[in-house]
C-alpha cells in the first residue's frame, strides 16, 4: 500500500498548490506576532507625573512656563534611580493658600524641598505623549504598574492553558476545523479587548485571546507540514516561523500609524476573520483524515493535489494507507520521559532551554521597549534580525549539525546580554547592535529547539515530550513580565544580568545533548539511548 508520502512523491511534495496553501498559512503566523509581543506598544509607559490642580492654577496665575510648572510638580529628589519615585508623589502643599507668592512659592514653606512632605498623587496622572496605552487610559503606573505585567502574563498563560486543550481538539475533530475555531475565536477576543470598558474585563479576553491562539498558530503549523513531502517539511516549518518574524517587522510601522491604543488592537485582530475564508480554499490534513478511516476524503485530497500540481493521480491511490508502526499504539505518559538516564537528563536539559528561551526572548524586546529611545525605531531593526537568524538556520542545521549551533546562539545572547551592561548609555546605536546580535541568537535558539526535541525521543513518546518540554516557554513566558519590570526598579541593568546567567547556562548545558545530525528519529527507547554514544555529550 502507498503511504502518504510516498504518494506526495509522484503528486509534487511541495508543488504549486502546497505553495499556495504553505503561503495562505503564513498569514496566521504573521498576525499571531503582534498579539504576542504587541504589549510593547499597547502597554507603553510614557513619562508622566502627578497631576495636581493646585500647581496649574497658581502657573496660570503666575503666567509659569510648563517646565516652570514642571518644577513644582515634580519632587526633587536628586537620586537618579528614584525617577520612577518622582513620578508617582507630589508635595504635601496645600497650593490655593494665598501665602504662596509666583517667585519660588515654596521657600516660604521650607528652606530646602527636601524638607517638604511627600504624599503619593492624588487627583490622577498627567501623560507625556501624543497617543494612548493601556497605561495612560487606566492609570497602570507606581502602585498599579505591575498590572502591565499581568496583561501580558494573561497572553502566556492561555498559551499555556490552550496548548493543554487545543492539541486534543486538532486530533479528535481535525486539523482544518480547530483552525478556523480558533481564528474565530482569537478575532472575537481581540475586538472585544479593544472595545474593554475596564481593566478587568480586558483581562479576561486577553486571557481567552491567548488560549486559541497559538492553538491557531499551531494548527497552521501541523496543517502546512502534513501537506508536504518530508524532503520539505523542515524548511517549511523554518520559514512558518520566519512569516512571524514579517509579522514583528511590521508591527512597529502600523503602532507607529496608530498610536492610540485601542485602534492598534483591532487593527492586529480584525485581520483573523479573513482566516475563515480558509474553508474553502484550505483542505484537511490527508494524514488526519487517514487516521480516522476517512480514506476516501483522503483519496479526493490527494488526487486534487495532482491536479493543481499538473501530474496525474497515481493508480494506486485507491488503496492509500497511513504508515504506522506498532510502537505508536502504545499508551505514553509522563514518566515514559524519565523511564532511563539519558531521557531523565535530555527531559530537564530540554524543559530548562524552553524556559529559557522564552525568558530571553521576550526579556530582551520587553527590555529594549522600556529604555529606547526611539521605541518604533528600534523595535523594527530588532525584528530584522530574526530573518538572518533563519538563514543561518537553513545554512547550518544540516552541515555543521545541531547541537553546536544551538549551543553558540545560547552563548551568543548570554554574552550580548552582559556586554549591554558595560556598554555606555551615551553609545545608543552600540547598544542597539549588541541588542539585535542577542536577539538574533536567542531567536536561534528559539526556532532550532522544537527540531532538537522531536529527533531526541522515540516515536511512542515524541508528542508527549514535545508537549510536556515546551510548556516550559509558556511558563516562562508568565514570569518574564514580572521579571523584567519589577527588576528594573531595583536597577535597569539587572534583568540583563539575570539574561546573561541564563543564556550562557544554557549554551553549556546544550553541549549535554547527543548529536542528530544524519541519524535516524529513534523508534524505541533503546534507539534513543543509543543516540548517546555518537554525540558530544
């Protein structure tokens, strides 16, 4: 019986319809960019500082220029690390006695300011900026500004509430139909997130936001990759991931157009409910449909794809079959992965590169977001990055292999990381190219992982310990926010420092992995033990 792959060998693995399909997919993965890491513009936190009715009634008395005014409002505290301090007290001044004279008003009140009261604002916030955030429209700042955080944590943990859920849906009820549930779903969340009368509600339909839709990323993803043959499977899920990176690219120019943002959130969310129109022009999966004994759904599939491909159907396709093997019957579970030594250590040492990256990863365009100076600017040179970083992934990952790649990249952004430390604020553009240098490793890393966890398992526990490893970036992904801003607070540098530790331990710990370059993905457990005596670790 012909196999589906052997079938898309005489139909085109990847011929002009797979194309067709490959680039409609693409499109999922681009949108899914700006709700992913889009809290660096709708999260944005402008200078600000306490509003204060007192202050500007006396400046138009006194006829102050506003950095007269500014003055007044702004507590002098000296200590450059108690900026973000400065923004969130005010002088315990009654301002409306009449004793307070145009001619520096408080020195009747104090020899020196430093003298003077402090209370925390208390009629509001006054926003340096043109546009809108979350922040500036809810007032997430000094004592609410870890509410920021959480906004972004929501998207994380329904990543990691929906990869529970959504994996078990594109199995039982098809690739094709999880897909367009879910771009439902995410549109709706995103609308509906824009149009939150309050924080709490926004929240919630963030959350719902996340938890379908990297369950849409990833359908797309197991949908484009079934469809072709396997001399092409792993160049189309590089390049799946590098359409995210065009999604990042142009993120900066459309925040840029709308910086207001409530405009910019249904701008990022409208475009998934053009993804229904992938009913009709987006088949199921051949091998799903085979799985579930719907073979002749399967053979019209198959027989489709050679007509847009311009070959003939085979004349065997009547009797199409999906090849299994006996070891997939058997019923995994979590302990499977820590059945031996080496799998124990692979499991830890794979769970531990996931966390990582996903600390890294969005630590670094959290981090740069929160102290560039030209914000759009330098957000679209750090996405640039990420389209060598996949070329150095197609050019590498079958010459030199694996692990020492993933190794290097690790090292590459830990050691970025610690050089931003030493690097002089005045020296803007250096900091800029070791950030897109570290960003570029860590991206490395990032989208080279998941290939190294699927050819490290036997086949009855792939899925399982693919599933089980790259939670680990959701989980990261919920503490990165925390971990970025609240450390800032502390000093700017020490999320950097927290990076760096990260990224050079797990380039050493990479260096543990066997090499599977040019082997064969392991059948049983014994296979996979004897990965070991062939690699560098």
């Amino acid at each position: 019986m012909p196999t589906v792959d052997a079938v898309l060998e005489q139909v085109g693995e990847f011929g002009w319809y797979q194309k067709q399909v490959f680039l409609s997919l693409c499109l999922i993965s681009t949108a899914l960019a700006p709700i992913y890491l889009g809290i660096v513009f709708l999260g944005f936190s402008p200078p600000h500082h306490c509003r204060s009715p007192g202050v500007s009634e006396l400046s138009r008395r006194c006829g102050w220029s506003p950095a007269e005014e500014l003055n007044y409002t702004l507590p002098g505290l000296g200590a450059a690390g108690e900026a973000s301090l400065r923004q969130c007290m005010q002088y315990a001044v009654d301002w409306n006695q009449s004793s307070l004279g145009c001619l520096d008003p408080l020195a009747s009140l104090a020899a020196n300011r430093s003298q003077l009261p402090l209370v925390p604002c208390q009629h509001g916030w006054v926003y340096d900026t043109p546009g809108s955030s979350i922040v500036t429209e809810f007032n997430l700042v000094c004592a609410d500004a870890w509410k920021v955080d959480l906004f972004q944590s929501c998207v994380n943990l329904g990543f990691f509430l929906g990869s529970l859920g959504i994996g078990y849906i594109a199995d039982r009820f098809g690739r094709k139909l999880c897909l367009l549930a879910t771009s439902l779903v995410m549109a709706l969340s995103g609308v509906l997130t824009a149009v939150a009368p309050d924080y709490t509600s926004m929240l919630l339909f963030r959350l719902l936001q996340g938890m379908v839709s990297k369950g849409s990323w990833m359908s797309g993803y197991t949908l484009i990759t079934e469809f072709v043959g396997s001399g092409y499977r792993r160049t189309v899920a590089i390049l799946y991931q590098v359409a995210f990176s065009v999604g990042l690219a142009g993120l900066s120019g459309l925040a840029y157009a709308m910086p207001h943002w409530r405009w910019l959130q249904l701008a990022v969310s409208l475009p998934a409910f053009f993804f229904l129109l992938y009913y009709w022009c987006v088949p199921e999966s051949p091998r799903w449909l085979l799985s579930q004994k719907r073979n002749t759904q399967a053979m019209k599939i198959m027989a489709h794809i050679a007509r847009k491909n311009g070959r003939l159907p085979p004349a065997d396709l009547k009797i199409l079959s999906l090849e299994e093997d006996v070891t997939e019957r058997q019923s995994p579970s979590f302990m499977d992965l820590l059945r031996t030594p080496n799998l124990r250590k692979r499991t830890f040492i794979l769970m531990y590169l996931w966390f990582t990256c996903a600390v890294v990863y969005q630590g670094l365009v959290m981090h740069m977001g929160a102290t560039s100076r030209n914000l759009y600017l330098d957000f679209f040179y750090s996405a640039l990055v990420e389209f060598p970083a996949a070329l150095v992934i197609l050019v590498t990952i079958d010459r030199v292999g694996r692990i020492y790649p993933l190794a290097v990249s690790n090292l590459v952004a830990g050691a970025a990381c610690l050089v931003m430390l030493f690097t002089s604020h005045g020296l803007h553009w250096l900091n800029v190219v070791v950030a897109c240098l570290g960003r570029m490793g860590i991206t490395i890393v990032l989208q080279m992982v998941c290939l190294v966890n699927t050819e490290l398992y036997p086949t009855f526990i792939r899925n399982l310990g693919v599933m089980v490893c790259s939670a680990l970036c959701d989980v990261g992904g919920i503490f990165t926010p925390f971990l970025v801003f609240r450390l800032m607070e502390i000093w700017q540098g020490l999320p950097l420092v927290l990076f760096g530790v990260l990224g050079l331990t797990a380039g050493g710990m990479t260096l543990l992995l066997p090499e599977t370059k040019g082997a064969a993905l392991p059948e049983t457990i014994e296979d996979a033990e004897n990965l070991q005596r062939s690699g560098p670790g």
